[in-house]
C-alpha cells in the first residue's frame, strides 16, 4: 500500500495499513530474546505513533469512501461505523441546505387560519431531501462490496458520480487530504527548480502556474 503520492488519494488507506501492520507484527513468532524485544518495541512504536492519526473520525470517514478498501472501515466497531455514518448524512444535510432547489409542484390546501402553504412545501421537501440522502448512502454501501485494486480510488469516484450526487461532493473533501508530507516535500522541491534569488519579484499567481506547469509537462 503506497501512502506516499502525489497523483492519487492515499489517506483512506491509513486505517487499513495500520491494521495490517499490526497483523504482521502479531503473526511474527520471533524464537530469539531479541527478535522478542525487536516485536515488542516496534509493536510499542507502531501504537505510539500512528494510533492516535488511525482513530481520528477523519480517517475513518475516509476509509468509508474508499470503494475498494471501504470495509477497512467494516475493521471499526459497530457504534463506530454507526457514529460516521451519521456524521455523513449530516454533511450531506448541511450540503443539500446550501442547494437552492426549485419547489416542487405540491398542491397545497387552504388551512382554516390561514397558514402559509409554503411551509407544508418546504417541509416535504426537506423531508423528501433526507430520504434520498439515506437511499444514497445505502446504495453506496451495497454497491462497494468489492475488492478491486486496479482502478484508483478518485477515478471510481469520477465514474461513479451521477450514482453518487451527493456523496461524491463529500468524497472530494476527505480523499484530498493527504496522508503524510510527501506531496507537500515533492511541490516544494519543483518549486526550487523555477525559483531563485533572481526571480524573488514573480507574482503567486505566475509562481502558482509555473509550479503547475513544471508539474504536468509530462502529462
């Protein structure tokens, strides 16, 4: 499993390698003290230094949208995966608020005091809007029973998106972040190859297309 890119999401693959970490380490039978000593200070070092990142809900939602290794997400507990699923339907609540939709065409009925008809519309939709967003999810969930590694996880995503509507939105948010620095080392050390003390007066914005430019002349 590769944490490390620049050309591909990596972060919903955190919990996973953690877990398969650990399962190395716990099949390891070391016959030597040392070799025990060695198991017991990695194991020590591996719990130390990547628990903390693996339990973070962030990391969590991510593995929910990976649609290969989504179920390193089934690894959590069941109150865990029940807690992300409705942080999600959250977002997707807050996101779906930010939408202006048309009203639908509801017939509406005159109310004996008079109570605006608008608001029996707006009710309906909104809870027609959270219906669709627990379909949504269900069928993402039914739909990622795979376990496939030959396509990349955002390219799933880009071919998956009319499916996913909403999810997809929030997929973008969570498969951006990256695992470890090296993206962010791999820009900086291009950026050096384009900018020296001889060009300090560029703009950001020409530095920002150069780097991009530097970036895809192979592409």
């Amino acid at each position: 499993m590769e944490l490390a890119t620049s050309n591909s999401s990596s972060y919903e693959l955190l919990i996973e390698s953690v877990n398969t970490l650990k399962e190395k380490l716990d099949k390891y039978a070391p016959k030597t003290e040392h070799g025990k000593t060695l198991k017991e200070a990695l194991q020590l070092s591996l719990k130390d230094r990547l628990d903390e990142y693996a339990n973070l809900d962030l990391a969590s939602i991510a593995s929910f949208f990976s649609p290969y290794h989504q179920f390193g997400f089934s690894s959590l507990e069941t109150l865990k995966q029940q807690t992300i699923i409705s942080i999600i339907r959250e977002e997707l609540g807050a996101l779906s608020k930010k939408i202006e939709v048309a009203p639908s065409p509801i017939k509406t009925r005159k109310h004996k005091h008079g109570a605006d008809p608008i608001d029996y519309m707006t009710v309906h939709e909104m809870d027609t809007v959270e219906k669709n967003e627990v379909k949504e999810i269900d069928r993402y969930i039914n739909a990622v029973k795979l376990n496939n590694e030959s396509v990349d996880t955002l390219e799933w995503w880009s071919n998956n998106r009319q499916r996913f509507p909403n999810l997809v939105q929030l997929a973008k948010k969570y498969l951006c972040i990256s695992t470890t620095s090296v993206p962010s080392e791999s820009t900086f050390s291009k950026a050096g190859y384009i900018f020296d003390d001889k060009r300090t007066n560029m703009s950001f914005k020409l530095f920002t297309n150069l780097v991009f430019l530097y970036s895809n002349k192979d592409a």
